[in-house]
C-alpha cells in the first residue's frame, strides 16, 4: 500500500504542477471570467485528492498491520475530508469577495484596468521588466497576483485613484485598438443578424399593409426616458411593427430607434452613439477612440458592492488562491516524495523528522533565494509597498508564491509542454 501512496503522490504533484501551469497560462492572457470559473471543478479535486493523499498516509503510519481498523480509518477520513476539502477549495474565493471591505473592492477594479493595460502593452509600470518577461514564469505570476498586490500593497492603488477613470481611458484606448476585429466581429454576430430579422419581417409588413391586409397595423413600442429600462426583451416582430412606416432603404432601419435598442443592449458600451450599424472594419475603426471612453467610464462608475465588482474580485482572487493552494498540496506531495525515497535506502529512523524539517524549510527557502528580475526590480519596489503591518504578511507570503510560480513554470514549461 505504501508504494501505491508514492505513485498516487507522484501522479498528484504532476497534475497539480500542469494545473499551476496552465493557470499561469490563462492568466497571462485575457480569459473570459466564465471561463475562468470553469477551473474551480479542477482545483476542487485537485485539493480534495492532496489532502486525501495526506490523511491516508497519516492512518497508514498509525494503523499499519492494524488489517480491517486501517480500512475503515481510511474510510472514514475520505468520507470527512473530500467534501471538507471540497467546499473549502469553492467557498473561500467567494467568501473573500463577499466580504472584502469597500476600499479593497475598488482596489480590485484598478487591479481588473491595471492587469488589461499591462496584457495590452497599453501600460507600463516604470522599472518593471514586465514587457521583456511576459511570456516568462516571472512574468505571467506577476499579472496573476496582480489583484492581491494592488490590495494589499497600496502605493500603486493611490496614484491611479487620483484619476482613474483617465487610466482606464489610455488602457481601454490599448486594449480596443489591439481587438478591433473582434469588436467589429462581435456587431456582425449580435447585431447585424437581428436587425437583418427585422428589416425582413418589416419589409413583409409593408407588403401586407400595402396590399391592404388588416391586422398589420403600426405598433410603436412605448420607449422609456433614457437609461431607463424597457423593462422587457420585445421580438422581432415587435420590432419590425414598431418601425415607422414608409422606410425605404435598409440604411434607414438601421438607423432606426429599435434597430439602435437591439445595438445598445447587445453590445454595452461598446455601443457608440450615432454609429453605422452597418460600417464596414475600416469606417468601424471611428469608433475605437468612443468605445474606449465608454468602457473606461462604465468601469470607473461600477458599483463595488454590485453584481459586476464581485465577478471581478472573484476573478482576481480565484487564480492567486488556486495558485497558492496548488503550492500547499504539490509541496506536501513534494515531501512525501522525499521523505519515501529516503526512506526506501535508508530505512525509518528517528532522524526522519530532521529530514522532514529539512525538505520543509528548503521548500520555502529555495524560492526567495532565487532571483525574480521583476521582484528585485526597484520599480516592483516603489510601486508595490506595503502600506500598513498588516499588509506585510500578506504580501510577503504572495511573495514567496510568486517566485515559487515563477520557478515551477519555467521548470515546467519545457518539460510537460504546458504552454
């Protein structure tokens, strides 16, 4: 059975070092967050099977040769700790979100722009390699913490709330030029194909009442006071009769007050006021400038106890606390490893619990001794100091995880091609 627990450490350590991996990965680029939530069901088993790992070695250690009183403590024990596990490992992002003060819950919206800006090269941190590193371990741990050091590192946070909304404008300008075609991809398929409905069912509408049909009569909808909701999602044939009659041209239905409600609530605010629903990609590009302001205003006025700034926070925090869990469980696995291979050529002594000190303090050593161009920089340090004691701890334990990612990323990488 030991040598059965070995091989279930091992096969845990490898799936939890290509979980960090990829986690890395999708941080590193701008995932969608419901995909993003997609992971907690990985990280989930992930943490239920470490600790299970860890439990039935325990009950191995202090019941073996014990027969049917070993069977039913591991029995027992899994039955406790993977839903335990379980619901720790799904609870503590969204119990974090909850309950993260005001202060902190802006902080992660100037973390949500920050982290856009710095993936869409349209902002540096002055004398932070991040550009040269992006593609590194280094780099990719950086903009995956990057919600829990704006958090709890403050410097940083407060030169961005002197103007943050003009922050978001330059990032956003950025991120819209560098996604112009999937902007311009997304009016093709939410709004073109709807209104090209309704400009159908209109011209048939007109057919009918020219035709003197009754029962196609001229149904304006009741449009309610700017920013006020319809309260309701009306069809296209509602639409098409609410049209004024006597349009000719497929530009004017395009130009319409309905075909305009059908952009403004697909799009958001990449809905420009006064745009050609029908532009082609280089007349579109008129728009980027628009779009970005829009997009930087709806951010700066979230409200951050509102359904949007929790999706945030819990976007940011997911990844951070995954990450670190991760380490916690590959550690455990990585010194049940040692400690098993020792023991295979030396036998158990009671020297084994200095041996086990030792791999634990290598653990946590190891990672702060190695150097981290982006940690050492003296830009990280000016823009990422710790603004009160309480912050320290917090910071300095993202720290260690931090070069801890970074070095089992670049360790990784080329070895389980995870990238």
């Amino acid at each position: 059975m030991l040598i059965a627990l070995v091989v279930l450490n091992a096969i845990n350590l490898l799936c939890n070092l290509l979980f960090n991996a990829e986690l890395l990965n999708m941080a590193g680029a701008d995932i969608p967050i419901k995909k993003l939530e997609v992971l907690e069901t990985y990280s989930q088993v992930l943490a239920a099977s470490g600790m299970c790992l860890l439990v039935w070695r325990i009950c191995f250690r202090r019941h073996q040769g014990k027969g049917r009183v070993l069977w039913v403590w591991l029995a027992a024990s899994t039955a406790l700790v993977i839903p335990t596990s379980w619901w720790i490992q799904g609870a503590v992002p969204d119990l974090i979100a909850d309950r993260f003060p005001e202060p902190l819950r802006v902080s992660s919206l100037f973390a949500y722009v920050a982290k856009k800006g710095l993936l869409y090269d349209s902002l540096t941190i002055p004398r932070v390699p991040y550009k040269e590193l992006k593609d590194q371990g280094e780099g990719k741990a950086f903009v995956a913490n990057l919600g829990v050091l704006m958090s709890v590192q403050g410097s940083y946070v407060q030169l961005i709330d002197k103007n943050f909304q003009g922050f978001s404008t330059a990032v956003f300008r950025g991120y819209t030029v560098r996604n112009a075609d999937a902007l311009y991809e997304r009016i093709q398929e939410e709004v073109v194909p709807p209104v090209n409905d309704m400009i159908r069912a209109y011209v048939n509408l007109e057919g009918f009442r020219a035709a003197g049909i009754p029962g196609y009569d001229w149904k304006p909808i009741p449009w309610p006071a700017a920013g006020v909701d319809l309260g309701y999602q009306p069809s296209i044939d509602e639409y098409a009769r609410s049209l004024k009659p006597g349009l000719r041209s497929r530009e004017d239905i395009a130009d319409s007050i309905e075909a305009r409600y059908i952009a403004r609530t697909s799009l958001g605010p990449i809905y420009v006021k006064g745009m050609s629903l029908l532009a082609n990609r280089e007349h579109f590009q008129r728009y980027l400038p628009h779009i970005a302001e829009n997009m930087a205003f709806e951010v700066a006025h979230t409200d951050p106890h509102g359904p949007d700034a929790v999706r945030v926070l819990k976007n940011l925090w997911f990844i951070p606390f995954s990450l670190v869990s991760g380490l916690f469980f590959g550690s455990i696995s990585l010194v049940i490893l040692i400690m098993s291979g020792i023991e295979s050529m030396t036998g158990r002594s009671r020297k084994m619990k200095y041996v086990r000190l030792a791999a634990i303090a290598s653990i946590v050593i190891v990672p702060l001794m190695v150097s981290n161009p982006i940690l050492d920089s003296s830009g990280y340090k000016e823009a990422f100091q710790s603004v009160d004691r309480k912050s320290v701890l917090v910071a300095s334990v993202f720290r260690w995880a931090m070069s801890s990612q970074a070095l089992l990323y670049n360790i990784t990488k080329p070895l389980l091609k995870a990238e």
